[in-house]
C-alpha cells in the first residue's frame, strides 16, 4: 500500500473533517466524532444480536449512506474495517481494496459531496485515479454514486418530496436537491440499478437533509428526513442508524404520520436524544435538538432512550415509545404526566383556538395604532418589530371566529421562548398573555382562548398559566419555539373562581418534593408574585 494511503486512513490533528464549513442548517457534515458515538452504538448491538461478533472483523457485512456528505460516516467504517479485518486479510492493500470495492457505499447529495466524499475514503475524487488508495475500480465515482436527479412535477409540486416548482425548477445550472435516494417508488430497484446487481445492505448510516432546501427558508421548509429514515426501511437492512432532528417528537410540519409510525415501531431499540444540537454539531443551531436512533430489524422490543439536558445525561431507560402520542424526552417527565392525566379532565386545548383565529395574517396593517375604537370598529392586538401595539380597525372586516369578538378572552403568544432551555437548562415556556375585553380581536401573532364569562375568569387563567405546572404540561408538547393549540393538550381545565398558584396544583395532583425540584430546574418563575 503506499504512503499517500496509509497517511489517509491514519489519524490526523486537525482532522479535515471537522474544518469543512457546513452547506447549510439544513444539510448539515457530520463530526467525525459523533459518527463514531453513533457508530459505538451500532458496534454493540451487533455484538448483542450476533453472539459476540464484532462486526468490524466481518469481511461480507455491507454498508450504505445514502446521504453522504463529507463522507465521515465511510471514512470512519472504513478505518473500523482496516483494522477489524487485519487477521483474516493480513494484506494491507488486499485488505483496503476489498473494504472499498466490496463493503462501503454511499449516494452523494450533491456534486459537491460526492468528491468530498471519494476525496474522504478514496484519497482522490477520482476512484480510479493516479491518487486513488486502491486500483480495483473501472470508473470514476467508484461506490460513491452520483448523478443528477430531476423532480417530477405534478400541479406545481414534486410527487416525491414535495417541493415546488417556483423555487427548484430552476434549470441546469443550479443544484435541484431532488435527493436520488427518495426520489423513486422502487428503492430497492434503483440501488441495483446504481451499484449493479442486487444489493442487499446489512446496515445503512447517515444524517440526512433536513428540509426542503429552496422552499423559502428556515421554519416554512417542509421536513425531508423522514423520508431518507422511511425509505431506508423498505430496503429492510440488518440495522439502521441515522441523526435527524427531534422535532418529530412532538411537532413538525406534516410529520403526525411519521410520528406514529416511528413511536409504533418496536424495532426502535436506542434513542440517543440532545436537547441542545451543538452537543452533537458545535457549529451549527438547530431548533429542538438533535437525536439519533438504532433500528434493529430482528430484535423488536422495548427501546433505550437516553436524554442529553444542559451536561446531564438522563438514561439510558428502557421506554415504550408510543405511550403517548407524541414522544416526552425526559423520563423523568413521564410520572409527573400520569399523576395529572389520572384526573381526567377536560383539556385546555379546546378552549384554545387555531391558527390565525381573526384571519389577520401577522403583517396586517389595516388598523390605526393607538386609535379607540368607536361603535364600529375593534381593538385589534397585534406586534410590529418584536413589539406589542393595539389600535382601531374595521369591525366587518373580521370574518372569521367573530363570536369571539364581543367576549372576554385571553390573547397567547403563539411565539414563546426560543432556545432558552438549550442554552440554560430553564425555560420560561410561554410569553404572557393578553386579556381581551369584549370588542377585542388579534392578529395571527396570538391564539384566543374563550370565550370566558368575565375578567375574573380571565385574572384565574392568567395566574394559572403563569404557574410552573402548566407550563411545564406545556413543554412537553413544545418541540421549538412556538406554540400551538395542540401544545396545551396535557393542561388541564381548573375552577376559574380563584388566583392559581403552584403551591395550590402540586397539593391537588399529588406531586412530590422531588417531583416539584425537577420542575423548578426545568422552568423558571414567570409572572410579578403571582407564581
């Protein structure tokens, strides 16, 4: 083997890996250290289902990232592989050919990627170039595959992923993120057609993209990784492993089904989930954490969830997964959950209303700030620059939810607090409320929750959602920063005569000093005295 070789696939301080700026927040490299806590998680269950073995010294167990970016994930294998393997191919270079001819794939995302990645294992971005660390191939991309792929389109959406036409038919001279690997209705077809032959991975490993590229950014990107996780499925490896983002858990645009199907799914056997991302990716912010799991084809059973929480690990424990209907992270959690659904009472949610309850789009300008209304027109709420202003506005303009008008109600900030919990270890959950008098309506900033039969009423909810309980329920729900109608689904509905404290809701659902701690380390007090 020669040395440009050897130098490869020896460590090195820097590692390149780690000093290559990210495409994106969406498709995002992986650090080579964290591929290799992933796959320290794969090198056990393997153990565990194979009597022992380790599949590092196992020359036919095949290896596919069908996302792969900077190419850590083959490069890692690889080196896990070269020395596994040291005794049964004593050969360096036989056993290097072999690896990288017979053992390790992947798809690139992008042209981009899929020189980094041959550049990763391969030492050149040509696989059979003068560089190359093996000679055994005929072709350029070697197993690294790539080529470009178009979307289908059908009324103005791509029948595959979804995205639109407006954004990514864009022509041949820009990427179209049209992602080879779930942009096929046979995906055990199309890797045959890639890689020649049929091909029948032991284990697939990635970290896929996360949303749409191009679809307008940031939160109003639909998710796309639940895709790569359910399409790796129907290949029905031994294992799968893949980092996604933990919004899933509780929330995610149009990810309800993927939700049940994952938390349904008993072959999920590890959880390994970082409230704060930059525990698994230092350079990068990702809203809600970071997460990454073990599927085991031929081992279904309880799963072992560990949660990462502000430098404190909370497992492993072994969880069933759809107890509820969205995924509680914390353990911890779960206890305090039961005691008050125990009651069985009626939901906050329904007294809570939809997006947009006025069908006042946030930037609505249709009003005079800081005007009174007269007996035709409404207080409207709304926010302008982060801040909260009121004016007058057109009563028959409101042609949405107008039984609330005329009533009292509360007024939620659907945009409560952001990365606080990730950053501090508390969070504050919600932003105050407004109390709406009768001729009151907002704009899509708030949700309304009433109609209520007076101030009063509306004083008691005030005091109860400023309580650490509620909005502890809250959190539970609360994968980001916002908060929607379906987030106050576990608060329970109280007797709105009186002012609610913490003191009064631990006594009446039985929460104990342990309990009550847990929940002051995780929310902080909210509200002047009226905690």
């Amino acid at each position: 083997m020669n040395e440009q070789a050897g130098f490869t696939l020896r460590g090195r301080n820097p590692d390149v890996l780690n000093c290559i700026a990210n495409l994106s927040n969406d498709e995002v490299f992986t650090p080579p250290e964290f591929a290799n806590r992933m796959l320290d998680t794969l090198t056990e269950a393997w153990a565990a289902s194979n009597g022992g073995a380790n599949i590092w010294a196992d020359r036919a167990v095949k290896f596919l990232d069908p996302c792969t970016k900077s190419g850590a994930f083959l490069r890692e294998i690889t080196t896990r592989l070269i020395a596994g393997l040291a005794d049964e191919i004593p050969d360096l270079q036989t056993r290097v050919d072999h690896i990288l001819t017979r053992q390790v794939f992947g798809i690139g995302i992008t042209t981009l990627t899929s020189l980094l990645t041959r550049r990763s294992i391969y030492c050149s971005k040509h696989a059979n170039g003068e560089h190359s660390v093996t000679k055994n191939f005929a072709h350029d991309e070697g197993n690294i595959w790539f080529e470009r792929t178009e979307h289908t389109w059908e009324k103005g959406r791509c029948v595959f992923c979804g995205a639109s036409n407006v954004t990514l038919d864009r022509g041949v001279g820009l990427e179209t993120h049209a992602y080879a690997f779930i942009h096929t209705h046979d995906i055990k077809a199309r890797l045959s057609e890639l890689f020649g032959g049929e091909m029948q991975f032991d284990v697939i490993i990635g970290n896929p993209p996360y949303q749409m590229t191009g679809g307008g950014g940031g939160n109003n990107d639909s998710p796309i990784y639940q895709m790569f996780v359910q399409q790796a499925v129907k290949l029905e490896p031994n294992f799968l492993c893949m980092v996604i983002p933990s919004r899933w858990m509780a929330g995610g645009r149009g990810l309800g089904d993927f939700r049940a199907e994952f938390l349904g799914d008993q072959r999920i056997r590890t959880l390994v989930d970082y409230e704060n991302a930059k525990d698994a990716f230092p350079t990068v912010g990702i809203g809600g954490g970071i997460c990454y799991f073990l599927w085991n084809r031929d081992n279904p059973g309880l799963c072992e969830s560990t949660y990462h929480r502000n430098g404190v690990t909370i497992g492993p424990h072994p969880r069933v997964l759809d107890e509820f209907d969205v995924f509680v992270r914390d353990n911890r959690a779960v206890v305090i959950l039961q005691k008050v659904l125990a009651a069985g009472e009626r939901s906050f949610e329904e007294l809570v209303s939809g997006d947009t309850p006025f069908g006042l789009a946030t930037n609505f300008t249709g009003y005079i700030r800081g005007a009174i209304p007269n007996d035709k027109q409404v207080m409207l709420y709304a926010n302008v620059a982060t801040k909260r202003v009121r004016g007058a506005m057109k009563r028959e303009a409101i042609t949405k939810n107008s039984q609330l008008i005329d009533v009292w109600k509360l007024f939620l900030p659907v945009a409560g607090s952001g990365r606080e919990r990730e950053r501090s270890g508390v969070d504050i959950v919600l932003g105050p409320p407004i109390i709406g008098e009768p001729g009151s309506v907002c704009t899509q900033t708030y949700l309304v929750a009433g109609p209520l039969n007076s101030m009063d009423e509306a004083e008691s909810i005030v005091s109860y959602l400023q309580t650490r309980l509620a909005r502890f329920l809250v959190s539970l729900r609360k994968p980001a920063q916002h908060v929607f109608r379906g987030m106050y689904r576990w608060v329970p509905v109280q007797q709105w005569s009186k002012k609610w404290t913490d003191a009064a809701l631990y006594q009446k659902y039985g929460i104990t000093d342990d309990e009550v701690a847990f929940i002051e380390q995780m929310i902080r007090p909210m509200g002047g005295g009226r905690e």
